[in-house]
C-alpha cells in the first residue's frame, strides 16, 4: 500500500483525477471501477475538465460502479445511475452502453449480482479500481462485519452510513433505502490496481484504522492492505491520525512516480 498526503482536499481529487487520466492515456479500453459519494465529485468535475481541456478520451473505456440503492429508478434523484449521469457521464464522451452499476430495480435482486460480476469478467476485470471509505470503515457499501471474500450481493446499510448518506434524502434517513447492491470486498480485491481517496478531519480515525491497524472485517477498508498495488490518497486533515506520515512522505517525495509533481498546483 501507498499513502500520498496531499496539502488540500482539492489537490488530493485533482492528483486522483491525474492518475485516472495517466491510465486512461496508456490504455484506452481502461476498465475503470468507479465510486460515488461527495469525496468523488472533486475527482469526476477535474476529469470532465481535463476532458475539454485536453481532449481526454473516454470514448473507449468501460466503467462499473461500486453499488446502487435497492428500490431507487434509475432517474431517482438520489440513485447512484443519477448521480453517475450528472457528475461524470453527462460531461465526458463516455459510451453509456459501457457504463456498468448494478441494477438495484431488478425483478429477481440474486440473480442480478452474478450478472453484474459476469459482466466485469467479460469486460476483462477491472483495471484499475476508485474507491472511498465510509464512516464506519466501508469500501462500496461493504458494511462492518461483510466477509473479506465476499462477491456482488444484497448488503443492509448500517445506521452509521444512514446518518452519512442521509444528506441526499433531503436530510431524512427514513426516507432512504435500507438496502443495496455492492460489489464484495472479493470483488474489489481482484481488481488489478485500487485508488482510495479519502479527504477530511473526520475520516481521519477511520482512515487511521483501516491503513494502519489490523486487518478485520470491522473495518472493510482494512482488507486493502491485502492487496498488492493499492494506493491511498488523503489530504492533510484525514492524515492527522497516521501513524506513519513522515515516512509516507519521505515515499511520496524519493520514491513514487507522482513525487516530482509535488509543487504543482495542477496535480
Ligand atoms: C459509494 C461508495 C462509498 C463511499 C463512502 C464515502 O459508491 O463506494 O463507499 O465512497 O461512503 O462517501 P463520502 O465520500 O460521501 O463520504
């Protein structure tokens, strides 16, 4: 794992932004995981940027989110498809037919998640896997005490990613749903390579215990530390509980390919 402390939470999207982009270049059939959440919207409005500005193609690529709400339309303001379509999929030249997320409105929900599973192994797997982290520890909606091995599936929602998430229903938890479709955390460890943003002074414990703490599946963010190319970024008031900064920044700065674009502001 590699932890990239960043001065800003914009500059932490912007350099997740830059590391999308450098792989979509080098690839352009990227099987791109994605996330949703308000962590993300930094990342998709620096990608749609670079996508006028630099002509930055997305024409190619497949995509698959992470999880979607069971019983929400696709057109339901608060549903994943909605918020994918405005954040991202509006603003880039992306073939929607390309563009994966569970169906959290099919008929028969079990039958659904090995579909969606089938259709990233069709695609090839994921290349490169975004990601970021719950209150409570979740990666997708992979909930406190979800197997480390487990696949797509139906997932109850905790009280505590009620409470988060509860913004996007007007406020009002009741109004949520209590279920979702979510990739496993089995399904995000094969991905080939993970990218976890995670900005602001109260995700700093959990942060904390997910990098640096035991591997449990208390916290299912902790299952990364399995994986072998995984990087997390932060910005400076989520890494406040690191036990480790100087060292992540001693590797940030000798060691990693980003380190050279350290004082630039566009990165
Ligand atoms: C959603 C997802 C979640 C979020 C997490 C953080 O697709 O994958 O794990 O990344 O709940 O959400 P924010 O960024 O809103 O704090």
């Amino acid at each position: 794992m590699e932890v990239i402390i960043r001065p800003t939470p914009e500059r932490a999207a912007l350099l997740t932004a830059r590391i999308i982009a450098a792989e979509l270049r080098a690839k352009p059939d990227l099987v791109l995981g994605l996330a949703t959440g308000a962590t993300m919207e930094g990342v998709y409005t620096a990608l749609a940027a670079m996508h006028r500005s630099e002509g930055l193609d997305f024409s190619h690529c497949s995509t698959f989110n992470l999880d979607e709400y069971i019983g929400l339309a696709q057109d339901h303001p608060s549903s994943y498809h909605e918020y994918m379509r405005q954040h991202l999929f509006s603003r880039v030249n992306i073939n929607r037919s390309r563009a994966h997320l569970p169906d959290g409105m099919a008929a028969d929900l079990d039958a659904e998640c090995p579909r969606y599973e089938e259709r990233i192994r069709q695609a090839g797997g994921i290349d490169l896997q975004l990601l970021g982290i719950g209150r409570d520890g979740h990666i997708g909606f992979n909930e406190p005490l979800s197997a480390l091995r487990s696949r797509t599936r139906q997932k109850a929602l905790t009280p505590a990613t009620l409470a988060q998430n509860a913004r996007y229903f007007g406020g009002d938890a009741g109004k949520m749903p209590k279920r979702a479709l979510t990739m496993g955390v089995g399904t995000i460890l094969e991905a080939r390579r993970c990218l976890m943003l995670v900005v602001g002074a109260n995700k700093a414990e959990i942060l904390a215990r997910a990098v640096e703490g035991p591997i449990t599946a208390m916290v299912t963010a902790s299952a990364l530390q399995l994986h072998p190319a995984c990087r997390v970024i932060v910005d400076e008031a989520a890494a406040a509980s690191l036990e480790g900064q100087d060292y992540y920044r001693w590797i940030f700065q000798d060691e990693c390919e980003w380190g050279a674009y350290r004082d630039d502001p566009s990165v």
